[in-house]
C-alpha cells in the first residue's frame, strides 16, 4: 500500500487481503457495536471472520441481515480461546490475519489501512498495535523512550510485559498480543498455529515458535498508529474477572502457562525453577489485583485477594479446572 502523504488519496498496491478475526462469546451488544466499526473501514480489501460461540441464533440473524459480503459468521460450540483463535483462522482468506477481540473497538477508520502498511517491508511477519484504555483520553507514557525498552519483552520466565500504550515504534519486539495484532498467513502455514488448552498468555506459544523457526531479518513490529480501545468489564465473554475466586482462578491459569507452555518449550528450565515459576506467578497475579483491570473492586477486597494469593497457594496447586487433556500443539493446519 502507498499512502500519499500530500493529499487524501491511497493507492494500495499491490492489495493485500486482509482477515480480520473475531472470537465471540455471550457478548452480543458489543459484537455488533464491533462490526459496525469494522464495516466502516476505508482499506478496501477484507473481510471479517466470526467465530460464534454463543449458540445466538438471533445474533447470527442480525449479522447476516446486514447484507454484507465481506461478513462470515462461523457458529461453533465454546471451546478455549487459542483453539477459537485456530479454528476462525482456518476459515480465513487473507494474506494478512488482523486479530481482535468482541470486546475491543479499533479506533478511526484507517485501523486495517495501518497494520497493512507494515506488510510493505517484507521481513515484517506481525504487527502489534497501541492499546488505548479511554479514547477520550489519550495519554503517553511519562517516558515513552524507557517504555519502548521494555516494551514487547519477554522476562526470564517467559512471562511478558507488553507496554502496549506506549507512543513510538520498535522493530524487533518478542511476541503478539491477542487483540490488535496482524500477522502473516504464510508465517502461519509455516510454523503452524497457537497450541491450545492454555487459559493464560496463551498468545506466547507461537511466538516462541517464531523465535527458534524465525529467518534471516525476520520480525515483528510494534506500530503505535494502529489504535484500538481496549475494553474492560464488558459483560459476557470468559468471566475471567468474575466469581468469588476471581484471584485464585488467575494465580492457577499463570502457573497452568508456566507448566504447559514454559515447562514444554524449555524444559530443564521450568523444572530446575519451578518454585521460582510459583513465586513469580504470585508476584503477577498480585500486580494484576492492583492493575486498572480491576479497578472497579474495593480496596478491601483486593487486600483480601492480595493475601489469598500466598496463603492459598497449595489449594491453587490441587485446583484442575483447566484439563490438561485440552492441550495441543498445533504444528500444522489440519
């Protein structure tokens, strides 16, 4: 794609087509509030991919009642959110995978048009774009240079920081987030997909793959002009922020990523530090309690969440709500 840069006008050569995937589950209201932001993006070669979930026979019926071409819905029964992510991307076109959730909204019109300028330097095999928490408010870090450092990293337990609010661009970050990231489809029928069952960081696996299967002068990016509103609290969806053990459902799920995805990819590793993994999965679920995320709790409960991480960490190890049988390494598209 060229942007002229002197006039309104784009020329978009050579085309390259986009999908833009949805996994969407028992959040109908924002779903559609989604596709009506998406049908008004100006790059004139999508389509968008929903991978249904909510057994909403109505809210398939509204979708389709748009008329619209360039929609699919694909209706399936719930599964875990990197086996959705696979399984909406096997029904995909593009050239280009555009990954956003149903709960997220991309920010202006030019949203797809900004990923799809990076696809012009051939080495670029993902894109990450810049999370807004309130669009009304569009704050830069206090020192974007010192968070673009940081940014996009992974830590020695293979655990992340993303940074993704930051303002200025870094080639050459570590992995993709879930929402707001593109990458190749030829990348994807190389290395394969996301391995599945993981509830937590469940993006890492595949850009581990990336990193030992990566060529000469490949990367990914992080282009903060590829804006969208990353939301929180919006009703439906996996509940990850609801129930009485809200706490101690993401205390397992970390420890579940460190054990399946850290404890598979670097064995010796997670075996010689597993009770460093714990501590460190503590330290984050604690983090997390006094994140924005959560804001909307009382200072009261997140003490009591805070203390309930350490001293319920051997009730947390017996804990078996993510089976293990879920997980699978997706090496290839079958």
């Amino acid at each position: 794609m060229h942007l002229d840069s002197g006039t309104d006008r784009h020329r978009y050569t050579p085309a390259v087509f986009v999908s833009v995937v949805i996994r969407s589950y028992l959040r109908p209201a924002a779903l559609l509030q989604l596709v009506s932001r998406l049908r008004q993006q100006r790059y004139p070669h999508f389509e968008v991919v929903i991978l249904e979930q909510s057994n909403d026979a109505r809210l398939v019926q509204q979708i389709e009642a748009l008329g619209d071409p360039r929609i699919r819905v694909v209706v399936k029964n719930p599964t875990n959110p990197p086996a959705a992510r696979n399984e909406a991307i096997r029904h995909c076109k593009g050239d280009v995978i555009l990954l956003i959730d149903d709960d997220d909204l991309p920010l202006g019109d030019d949203w797809i048009e900004r990923h799809v300028k990076n696809y012009e330097d051939p080495s670029c095999m993902g894109v990450v774009g810049r999370l807004v928490a309130d669009p009304t408010r569009m704050r830069a870090p206090r020192f974007p240079r010192v968070a673009r450092h940081f940014a996009m990293r992974f830590t020695m337990f293979k655990d992340t920081m993303a940074l993704a609010h930051n303002t200025l661009r870094k080639e050459g970050i570590d992995f993709l987030i879930g929402s707001n990231a593109s990458v190749r489809r030829s990348l994807l029928d190389r290395i394969g997909g996301w391995d599945e069952g993981i509830p937590m960081n469940e993006e890492q696996s595949f850009a581990i793959k990336f990193a030992r299967q990566r060529r000469p002068g490949e990367k990914f990016v992080f282009d903060p002009t590829a804006l969208m509103w990353r939301r929180t609290n919006v009703p439906g969806g996996l509940g990850r922020r609801s129930g009485n053990d809200w706490h101690l459902r993401e205390l397992e799920a970390r420890l579940f990523y460190y054990q399946h995805v850290v404890g598979h990819y670097f064995e010796r590793r997670y075996r010689t530090l597993r009770p460093l993994f714990w501590l460190r999965g503590m330290e984050q679920v604690v983090v997390w309690i006094w994140d924005a995320d959560n804001s909307h709790r009382t200072f009261g409960e997140r003490v009591r969440a805070s203390v309930e991480v350490f001293t319920r960490l051997s009730d947390v190890l017996r804990f078996d709500r993510f089976p293990e049988s879920a997980v699978r390494r997706v090496t290839r598209w079958d």
